[in-house]
C-alpha cells in the first residue's frame, strides 16, 4: 500500500472505533488477523507511541 492508502485505511479504523465506544452494539465486521496483532503489539509495547501515531 503507498502512504495515501495507509492514510485511508487507518482514518477508516479510526471511524470504526469511535463508532464501537459510542454504541456497544456496533459490529464494523474486522475480524482480528495476524496482522492487526502486529500492529496491536508493536504499540503495546511501546514501539509505537500511541499519541503520534
């Protein structure tokens, strides 16, 4: 993916976690892979400063 796609993809996660605290029924039909746990750990632990991100 180039940069503009990243930058699209995460704007559209971003709408779908909004969504998810808003409304605890909300269903954005992601389901977790091999790479979002990636992403998820490499921010855990602190590789990716989730304020700059």
């Amino acid at each position: 993916m180039n940069i503009d796609q990243h930058l699209k993809v995460a704007q559209w996660h971003m709408e779908q976690a909004r969504l998810h605290a808003l409304s605890p029924d909300h269903s954005c039909g992601c389901p977790p892979n091999e790479h979002d746990k990636k992403a998820i750990d490499a921010v855990e632990s602190g590789k990716i400063d989730e304020e700059h991100a």
